[in-house]
C-alpha cells in the first residue's frame, strides 16, 4: 500500500504545526522531517514532540532527512549520531543520507571505496537502533546514475543500506523507470520523492501524471512505502494543495486498475 506525503523542507518557511495542519487538511498520510528546517540533530525533546503532534494529527512519520554527508566529516560515527538521536526520538523507520559531494563522473576509485567504506559504517550504526539508513538519489553524488547508484550499494555490501528514489532531470524517461525498477527488484528501494519538472523548471503535478503511471509501474503497489510530495512550483501552498489532489487521483486510479481491484491508496 502506497502511503501519500510530504517532505516538510518543502516549506521550509512554515512551522511543523503549519505543516501538519496544511498536509492532513489534503488528506496526505505521512512527511519526512527535515533536519535544520524543522528537526535539529540531537534534539531528543524537540523531535519526541513532533512525533507526538504527527500521530496526534493522524499521520505517520516517514523518514528523518538528514543531511549528513559521507566523507564530509573528520568524526563521521559521531556526527551521525546526533542525527541518529533525533531520528530514533522521532521514530523515524528511516534516516536519509547524502552520497558525498562527487559526482560518479568525476569520482575517483579511491573516493568511491571510501565513501562505500563509510556509508557500510554508518549502516551499521544505524541498524543498532534499528533504523534503516537511505541513499538519495541526487545529482552531484555518486548516486547520480543508475549504474553508479547500484554499485555503491554493492560496494558498500550491508543488509541495512537502501536507496530513495526520485525523478533525476538528467537521466531519460527510460533510464528513469530502469533504475527504479532495479531497486525495487532487489529490495533496495525505500520511499520515493514525487514531483514534475520540465528541465530544471518546476511543473504543477497534474502536467506530469504520465509519466509518474509509467514510474510506479515499476514498483509493486501491495508494498507499504511512501511517496512523498516535494518542489512545488513558486512555492505555494495553492499549488500544493492542487499536486496533492492530483497526486492521489492518481493512485486512486492505479489501485482500481488493480486485477480485483485489490489494495487501497487511502
């Protein structure tokens, strides 16, 4: 089952209460929390509270959004940790980390066995508080193509390292669908983003439902995960709230489309 949301650094202006109240008036299920925008690393009473307003709100937390950085850090483990703190209070089943600053272009060997190095040290980390550690896949980073993207994952060989996945404007139609795909066919795919640009220009949703059909015909729609909404154009909440609406006719329609019609977006 497909869970709808949002990713809170999506209004980085609003408070998390705005936030709450804007995502459950569109009927969203889930945000991703956003570290510095609306959870600081290490604020154990701070993100316990939230925790309690998302539930309160009838809502899920998704993930922690961390921006820690691999080979960005003289203490790595430390470092982490205090986002690991505020994820674990946050009960947060997934914790979101960056892929270094390279891109797979201009990456080194080395750079990559050290950044596959620290992201399997981190991993395990993570799964000692059992939270899943996520790779997101973003230009600038070693995850900035398909084939780069798997074989950190490979490299880097720990059971608790997963991937989120999002529209990369660089990659084709094509290439976009065969990476998702391949994450999901070997258990690597977590949540994924949802949004639509032309280029780098921001679109409303609705101009982009056809290819978001063909993306999540890559997935199986039985499986819990969420999608969630991020880049609304001009940044809006109008805009927002017209994405989302879009966003889950769409899934309504996927789900009815189901063989006996089995499965249920909301």
């Amino acid at each position: 089952m497909i869970l709808p949301g949002i990713v809170s650094v999506t209004f980085r202006n609003k408070t998390a209460d705005e936030i709450l109240q804007l995502s459950s008036s569109c009927g969203l299920k889930a945000i991703e929390w956003s570290e510095n925008a609306h959870v600081q690393p290490g604020d154990i009473v701070g993100a316990s509270e939230l925790y309690r307003k998302t539930i309160e709100a009838g809502m899920e937390v998704a993930a922690y959004g961390s921006y820690f950085r691999l080979l960005e850090n003289e203490q790595p483990v430390r470092t982490f940790r205090d986002s690991l703190i505020a994820a674990k209070a946050l009960h947060a089943p997934v914790i979101r980390i960056w892929a270094g600053t390279q891109s797979s272009s201009a990456a080194s060997d080395e750079y990559r066995a050290q950044v596959a190095r620290e992201a399997k040290l981190i991993a395990e980390t993570a799964a000692e508080e059992g939270i899943k550690v996520a790779l997101e896949c973003h230009r600038g980073t070693l995850t900035d193509t398909n084939e780069s993207s798997q074989r950190l994952l490979v490299e880097a060989d720990h059971a608790n390292l997963y991937s989120l996945w999002q529209p990369t404007p660089e990659l084709s139609m094509k290439e976009r669908c065969e990476g998702l795909q391949a994450l999901a066919v070997n258990k690597k795919l977590l949540n994924l983003h949802a949004y639509y640009w032309q280029g780098d220009n921001r679109r409303p949703f609705s101009e982009g439902i056809h290819e978001w059909s063909q993306y999540l015909a890559q997935v199986d729609l039985h499986e819990k995960r969420y999608i969630l909404m991020e880049f609304v154009m001009d940044n809006t909440t109008e805009q927002f709230q017209s994405d989302a609406e879009a966003f889950q006719q769409l899934l309504v329609h996927l789900y009815e489309s189901l063989p006996n019609n089995k499965g249920a977006s909301r």
